[in-house]
C-alpha cells in the first residue's frame, strides 16, 4: 500500500530529506486540523524526468477570511521520500466562477507515484471538476494519461472511499458528487464547508494569538496561563506548534509566550539576510512592545541558538535560559560533515524555483550553513543561570554542548541518555520536567 504524507496547506511541506539539524519531527509536530484533500495516484516511474500537467476546474464560495480552494500534486520516490510537490497555497482560489487552474512541474528521478487532488479549507462552499493529467512526451508534445473519475460522475458516492479517498477525514467537512454547478458533465465534486468552526490548535490559535510589530516586521505570537513570563522560540522552519507538547505543562506554573519566528509559522519578515542575531534583535524588540523587563527563555534548536545570542546582548532581559540542541558556531567539529551534504542537496532541489515559499526555504537553509558565527568566549557574557541540554546521540557532537556549558559562567548541562534532538517531542514528559524544575528554582 502507498503511504499517504500529508498535504499540509500551510506551507509547502518540508521533504523527508529536510536537514534533521535544527528541525523538530515534521510528523511530531501539530498539523492545523482546518483543511481537507482529496487523492488519486498514478504510477509515474517510466516518465522519471518528464514534465507533467495536472489541471482542473475550481469554483469557491468563501465564508471567512481564511477560506480557498487549491489543486495539489505531489511526487512520491522509490526510496520512501518526496520529490517535486506543489498545493497552490501562495495562489489560493476564492473566485466564484468556474475557471481553469494548471500545476506544472518534472518527475523526480526514481520517481514512483504521483499523487494529485483537490484541497479546501475553512468555511465555504468549494467545487471541483474535470481533472486532467498530461506528460510532456517530446518537445512540444504531451501524453494525456487516463484517469479515474475525473470529473465525478459515479453514481455511487462510495466510490470517495476507493478513487478519490478523503485524507484527512474532518467532520465539518462534507464531500458529495453533486449536480449543482457541474463544471463540465452532469456532475462535479462539492465540498461543503458552512459547517465548518476553527479549531483551537497551538500556533492556529485566534483566541491566544496576537500580532504585533517588532524590529520593523510583524511577528506572531499565543500566550497560555499565569505566573514568570517563559519565552518559547522554536526551531528552524518550524513554528509554535514545535512546542505543542511542552506548552500544556509548562503553562501551569509560566505564562508561556510563544513566537514564531520571522519568516516563519504566521510571522513576516521583511527580505533580510537571516542571522541569529537579527532574530534575537526581533525578540528583544517584541519584549519591549510587550513592556516585559525580564524573561525566562526556552530554544529548542535554532532557537537555542537565539536564546544564547539574548543573553549575551542582552543580559538585563534574560532571568533564566534553557537551550536544548543549540550551537554557538557551524563547521565540522559541531555537525558531521554528512549533514552539510544534506543541506546543500536541499539547496540544489530549490534552486531555480521562482515560488515565495521555495525562495524563503532557501534562505533558511543558508541560515543553516552560515549561521551563527559567535566563539566559546563570547559565552562568558551570560550572566544569567543556563541550563545546557542535549541528547546523547543529539546532531549537535556532545563535545561541542559540553564547551558552550563549560564557558558559561552559571550553568547547567544535562545530556538525556540515548536522546537525540527531538528529546521534547520523542518524551516530553523527561523533558518538560527537567525544564520546569530549572526554571522553578530560586
């Protein structure tokens, strides 16, 4: 059986070859449940480097202001990973009538499969028809393959479960094939949203979310319970819902402010060079706006990274800090060399991509090679408690953790014994304790 990833329509999804370096698990971390798809697949491995086609027919009928429509398509690999993939979300469908919309793109070497469909989200009425796939067989010439279905007309509706599967499944969502406005035929698809109610999740969350601006960009940020403030910076490409197992504990004795960071989650950024250092200029300006003194901070990854450059430029607002898989600078003696291979192979697949989402994907994996650029001595600085932690079989090399601990004057190191970067997601109980009870002490 073929294993469905999801479509994610926030962002175009991350691939399974994404640098484990400073990301949380992609498949730990708390996909908005605001969405839906739709899927069909076709073998595509004997057109490995052609050019594909898919096009359909969309109409929307949009209720609130997060609502629209998308095609999607997407490439599964031999070796379990995902190639070309593409959902439309930085040209979302809100149009009322009925219009053509095309994705086009090359077949991955040792391609597989090629999953396509359509994706809707929040409240709305959405309808889809006349789906067509074509493979670009010779110069100027294209091969249209058959497809199941494609402009729904089945009689039985079952059929959603066997040629065009929902995945993922959402009770506000009604899908039926209708005779109501049918694009082309006596039927179309129609997905029923009206019903639909924005479900609370971390980093999607309209009651606790907040915007404001902060060192000239717009940053978003969700607070949670009551007591010392608690800063929560997350991990490169990632966003708040990293933290979807630690905010529920540590919110019970904090008031947990949890931020996305520029160019990241629901947070804009204003076309600059990524540095550590600008983002904790970013957090230092937020925590003015907020008229917050001094901070308990918490950075896991890259947001290690920001929390230790914060508390050296900027002591006065750090009360404590807890980092956990961070560095202090990037070359061989802190990754294995096999991890910038990784890194650069990602950064040859964007290259060349004209799309928003590839552009800013590419920064942050610069920011991955690049970034930071402080010494062990610059630690020295910190004048606040520290707690150092990694895991034992962490990416970050162990001597590298157990340097930045020795140079900071109050600190801490804990190693999680057979822990590996995603020690808070992997057992956020062990975590989250450790955490709570460093920041806890006087």
């Amino acid at each position: 059986m073929n294993k469905i990833y999801p479509v994610t329509p926030r962002r175009r999804t991350l691939s399974l070859l994404s640098p484990i370096l400073f990301l949380t698990l992609p498949a730990l971390g708390q996909l908005p449940p605001d969405w839906g798809a739709l899927h069909q697949y076709v073998d595509v491995s004997t057109y490995q480097g052609r050019h594909l086609k898919l096009t359909a027919a969309v109409r929307s009928e949009c209720l609130d202001a997060g609502a629209s429509a998308e095609i999607w398509a997407r490439i599964d690999k031999n070796d379990k990973t995902m190639g070309f993939f593409y959902n439309m979300m930085d040209k979302p469908i809100r149009g009322t009538g009925w219009k053509i919309y095309t994705i086009t793109g090359k077949i991955d070497k040792n391609a597989k499969a090629l999953f396509f469909g359509p994706l809707y989200q929040h409240k709305g009425y959405f309808w889809f028809d006349d789906f067509h796939l074509s493979i670009e067989t010779g110069s100027g010439k294209w091969t249209e393959l058959p497809l199941s279905d494609a402009g729904f007309e089945e009689e039985d509706t079952a059929i959603m479960d066997q040629t065009w599967p929902v995945a993922p499944k959402r009770t506000f969502f009604t899908v039926t094939n209708s005779t109501e406005h049918p694009y082309q035929g006596n039927k179309c698809l129609k997905i029923d949203g009206s019903n639909f109610v924005n479900p609370f999740t971390y980093g999607s969350n309209d009651t606790a979310g907040h915007y404001v601006m902060a060192n000239g960009i717009q940053l978003y940020y969700e607070i949670y319970g009551q007591g010392r403030p608690l800063l929560l910076l997350h991990g490169n490409s990632e966003s708040i819902s990293s933290f979807n197992r630690q905010i529920p504990e540590l919110s019970k004795h904090h008031q947990v402010i949890a931020v996305d960071t520029r160019g990241q989650g629901r947070s804009g950024e204003d076309g600059k060079t990524y540095t550590y250092d600008l983002f904790a200029r970013d957090m230092e300006s937020l925590l003015d706006t907020l008229h917050l003194d001094s901070v308990d901070v918490l950075g896991w990854s890259d947001g290690g990274n920001t929390g230790l450059i914060m508390a050296m430029a900027y002591p006065k607002k750090i009360h404590r800090l807890a980092v956990m898989g961070a560095n202090i600078f990037i070359d061989h003696s802190v990754v294995d060399k096999s991890i910038f291979k990784l890194i650069a192979k990602q950064q040859k697949e964007l290259d060349g991509s004209t799309l928003a989402p590839d552009s800013n994907r590419l920064r942050l994996l610069t920011l991955l090679l690049t970034e930071p650029r402080h010494r062990f001595d610059d630690l020295q600085a910190i004048q606040c408690p520290v707690l150092v932690m990694a895991g034992e079989k962490d990416v970050i090399k162990p001597e590298h953790t157990t340097q930045i601990a020795a140079h900071i004057p109050r600190s801490t190191l804990l190693i999680f014994p057979g822990g590996t970067h995603y020690k808070p997601a992997e057992h956020p109980d062990i975590f989250n304790n450790a955490v709570d009870d460093f920041l806890g002490a006087q």
